[in-house]
C-alpha cells in the first residue's frame, strides 16, 4: 500500500487508502470466503451490530513485514477493530479477516486488538472477538508470539472487568485457541470452523493417529465431550443473532446491573401443575426442563453448554424482568448427579454470574456425586470442590430450591444455607438427607437385616422407616435450614419476591490477593 500517488489529494488518498482496506485480499478471496459458507469479516461486523452503528479504528495501519523476507503489507493488517452497538449498548470488537494472509495474527495485527481491548476496560465495556485466523503469522516468527502474550495478557486482565465473547467461526490452531479459552463464553460454527492445540498432521506424526479436523476439534466434538465451547450455531448468521441475545442478559460490565426487561408476565402468576411434577416413585425420572420454563419470565431461557455434561443445566432467564443464572440438576439424565464434568461446567458459570452482579437461583434434585472408579481417579474430589467453592464465595443473591432429593456432600454443594446462601426452599417433596434410603437402611441395620429370617421384609420395613423420618423436609424446617416449605405452584411467585428483597444485599469478605481455587 503506497502512502499516495505524485497528483492525489490528501482526501484522495484517504478515500484510496480506505477503499483498499475495504477490499481486504481481494474480489477472488472473497469469493471463496463465501463458497466456504462463510460470511467475510465486514459482514459479520454489520449482522452483529445494530444497524449503521459501527465505528471502525486502524482501518489504515499496515505491518512493518516479517523476517522472512515479505516486503507485502496489508491494509488493515487482516483484523477490522472498532465498537458499535448492541441493542444501543456500546461493544468493543476485532473480526479477523481470513482473505488477508489467512487472518493470521502479526504485530500490527495484535496491536489493533490490544487497542479496543484496552479501551473497553477503560469505558467498561464489553469485548467480542470473531475469530478467523490461521493463528501466527509465521513469516512474523517471535513478534508474533510476542503479540500473542500481550493479547493473553489483556484478556486476563478483563476477566471479571467486562463480559469477552469469543466466536470461532473458521480455523482456530496453536496458541490461538487459548485466548477465547480465557474468555467467559465460546460461540462455534458447525462445519466451519475448528478448534486444536496441535492440528491432525501434528497428530499423525506425534501419535501416529488418522483423524479429521472435524472430528478432532469441530463444533460438535467442543459443544458435547471437552466442553471447550459453550455455543454453537449451524451458520455465521445465526451465530451472530444468538451472540446478541446472550447480550441481553448481561451488564456491560461488573459495575453495572444487567439490563432489566419487561416481558409482561405476571409475576404471581401460578402453575398449578407443578404441584404434580414430581413422580410418586423416587426413582422415576423427570424433566427439570418443565419447572425451568415455567417459573421464567416468558418462558424464556438461554441454556450454557446444553449439549455438555447434561446432567447439570446452567443458564440465564429473567424473573420479574431481572437476569438470573440459574443451575439445576437434571434427574432426567444420569439421575441428576454431580460429576466432574458437571461440576466444573456450573463452577464456572456460578463464578462468572458472581463477577457480574446476576443473582444466582439453584434448583435442586441430588442423588449425591457418581461413584465409582472413573470418576475418583478422574479427580471428583477437586473438581467437586470447584463447584463448592464458587457458590460458597459467590456474594450476589443466592437462592435455592430443593425439589426432590439432596442428598449427602451433593445437598451441601448446591448452594445450602450451610454454605451460605440467602434464603432456601423446598417442595413437599423435598428429601434432605445424608443418602437415600435404602443405602441408608443397609449401612445402618446392615447386622439386623442379615441375621433376620425374612431380610428382604426387614429391609422394606427399615428404608419405609427411614423414608418416614428424613426423606421430608420438615425435620429441615424444624431445624431452619429451610426458611420455607412452599406449594411448588407457588415457585414463581416466591422466587421474584425473595429477589426484590435481596436487591440491597451487600457482602464483603476478608482482606486478601484472591483466593485459591482447586484449578
Ligand atoms: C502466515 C498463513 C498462515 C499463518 C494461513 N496462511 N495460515 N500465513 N501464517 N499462520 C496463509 C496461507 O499461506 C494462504 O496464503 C492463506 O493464508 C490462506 O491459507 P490456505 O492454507 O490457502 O487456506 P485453507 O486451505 O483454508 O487452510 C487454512 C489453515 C491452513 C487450516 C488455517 O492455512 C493452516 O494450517 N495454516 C497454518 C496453521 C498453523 O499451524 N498456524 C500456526 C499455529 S501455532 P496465500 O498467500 O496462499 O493466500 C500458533 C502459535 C501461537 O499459532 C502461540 C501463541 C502462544
């Protein structure tokens, strides 16, 4: 790109300079961009942001070359940067350009980044990455990986400052990936796009392993088995429409509430029906997804990482147009239990609704943690501690509704008033105790039940005995663990209420750098 032209104008230049920035690699890079299914970088800026509301910065700034010998520069260096609006809310952006050396990430490149990063910590707001990159730029060789840690550096920096999403929406390899794996929620495209440390030729050569890029770090490996991704989407357009709507739940940043909105649900509307959810047998299962929907303001709910560790669901709704983040056990997968992956998974949505002033409500259905060898070797004791300990050091309003079963060091994990949290129901239903049952009864009258002529009777006699005394609630509320039993019709109405009267909470804990959770 030459600065100007013996008989250009300073306006003239401007207008060629940014005619050239505008036309990125070129009509032919373009088009196979699109053949691809995939939208170019200044497409995807215009769907996501409210309509003419993008400002662009450094369309003009160039790369100084690399060490290899490229004396090309770049008009814009492959990264479009600048804010815009989201619902009239201002974000910070960097879409990374593809038909530019692959989107790949130099000096000049990064610095643009760093620069709407810097600001949005500065203005409190939030940042969206659209990634695109074929990582490094390699002809760049250490300046690049310098560059690499400074944009690291920053995302560090603003977690817990101002929301960051990342979008991956073409290859994502090498050290690139680990930015957005800082970041609070990953976006993916199906089909298009990949994420991997190492790519399959490094695998095959490394391991010896044939794989595809699909199946080693595609949309549909990351949204269900590593847990990497927390969105995914069959397109660049309706990606775009649902990072825009997890916008609405959040502040701008962690100053600030996040916006409310009245979706007119009345908030003592009833549901009756709840009142005959759970099933007569303890064993049988049932969707925690039909309380969900129900109490929400409008039935609405954005599910977190929906296809990973289904037995735990985490989300955000509104309750009397308020965003909150909700955590429920799902009986109706794996009974409900707590395992590794569902511990982390809802640890870290807790922590990030925490930093981000969104009340946090659980709804609670625990058999206890999965047993057995897998699970233990697989580190339940730390990764169950994880989840302890976000809730336990989370101070924005905690809520919990025990609906069924709670059970042992689960109970106590899901957001108890032993661990602290504001105010708790249960439902009728509701059967607080160190275990279920019958492996109560066999541990506790184990010589009885052995010795007696009938044991099958006697252990019948003994779990209905057992059942009768602590798989209730009351013997809780006697205690006050429990500040009400309420109708489960009733849940909406008293959720919204207990809301509004913790608005003012306020908790500060002891002097300290930051504590130290079990990573
Ligand atoms: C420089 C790159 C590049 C890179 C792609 N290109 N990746 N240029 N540095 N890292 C260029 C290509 O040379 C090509 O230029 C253009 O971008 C498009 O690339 P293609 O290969 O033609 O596209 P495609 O077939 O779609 O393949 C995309 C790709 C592949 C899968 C991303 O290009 C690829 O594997 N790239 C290398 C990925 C990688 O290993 N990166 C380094 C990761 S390590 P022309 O001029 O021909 O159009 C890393 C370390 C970070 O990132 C560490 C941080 C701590």
């Amino acid at each position: 790109m030459s600065m100007d032209t013996p008989f250009d104008t300073n306006l003239e230049t401007l207008e060629r300079l940014r005619a050239e920035a505008a036309a990125a690699g070129g009509a032919e890079k373009l088009k196979i961009q699109h053949e691809k299914g995939k939208l170019t970088a200044r497409e995807r800026i215009e769907l996501l942001f409210d309509d003419g509301s993008f400002e662009e910065f450094d369309a003009l700034k160039t790369g100084r070359g690399g060490a290899l010998g490229d004396e090309r520069s770049y008009p814009g260096d492959g990264v479009i940067t600048g804010h815009g609006a989201i619902d009239g809310r201002e974000v910070f952006v960097f879409s990374q350009d593809f038909t530019v050396v692959g989107g790949s990430l130099g000096e000049a490149h990064a610095q643009k980044i760093c620069k709407v990063m810097d600001l949005a910590v500065r203005v409190g707001a939030p940042i969206i990455g659209l990634n695109d990159s074929g990582g490094a730029r390699i002809q760049e060789g250490v300046d690049a990986l310098a560059a690499y840690g400074e944009i690291f550096h920053r995302n560090v920096r603003a977690s817990g400052v101002v929301p960051q999403i990342s979008c991956i929406m073409g290859p994502c390899a090498g050290g690139a990936v680990y930015s957005p794996a800082i970041t609070d929620f990953v976006f993916m495209v199906q089909d298009s796009s990949c994420m991997f440390v190492t790519g399959p030729s490094v695998v095959k050569t490394v391991t010896h392993q044939e794989i595809s890029a699909e199946d080693l770090g595609g949309a549909v490996v990351h949204g269900k088995k590593s847990g990497v991704v927390h969105f995914t989407a069959p397109n660049d357009v309706l990606c775009l429409r649902e990072i825009r709507r997890l916008f609405s739940y959040l502040p701008s940043n962690n100053r600030q509430r996040a916006p409310l909105l009245d979706l007119r649900d009345p908030a003592n509307r009833v549901d009756p029906a709840l009142d005959y959810l759970i099933p007569d047998n303890p064993n049988q299962t049932y969707d925690m997804n039909i309380l969900i929907y129900s109490i929400l303001d409008g039935a609405e709910f954005m599910e977190v990482q929906p296809g990973f560790a289904r037995n735990i669901i985490c989300g955000f709704g509104r309750l009397g147009g308020q965003t909150i983040g909700l955590v429920a056990n799902q009986p109706a997968v794996l009974a409900g239990v707590l395992d590794n992956d569902a511990s982390v998974k809802a640890g870290r949505f807790v922590r990030f609704c925490d930093a981000f002033n969104i009340p946090l409500i659980a709804l609670v259905d625990v058999p206890g943690f999965m047993p057995g060898p897998d699970q233990e070797h697989g580190g339940i004791i730390r990764h169950g501690a994880k989840l302890l300990y976000a809730f336990t050091e989370a101070t924005v309003p905690r809520i919990s509704v025990i609906v069924r079963k709670a059970y042992g060091g689960a109970y106590l994990v899901m957001n108890s008033k032993h661990i602290h949290c504001d105010v708790n129901y249960a439902w009728p239903t509701a059967e607080i105790a160190v275990m279920g049952p019958k492996g109560a009864a066999e541990v506790i009258f184990r010589k009885e039940i052995h010795s007696a002529d009938d044991p099958e009777a006697l252990l019948n006699e003994k779990i209905n005995h057992y059942r009768r005394t602590f798989a209730n609630p009351f013997l809780a509320a006697q205690r006050g663990y429990i500040d009400d039993v309420i109708f489960p019709r009733d849940t909406r109405h008293r959720l919204i209420r207990t809301l509004q009267v913790l608005e003012g909470k306020t908790a500060k804990g002891p002097e300290r750098k930051h504590g130290n959770i079990p990573l």
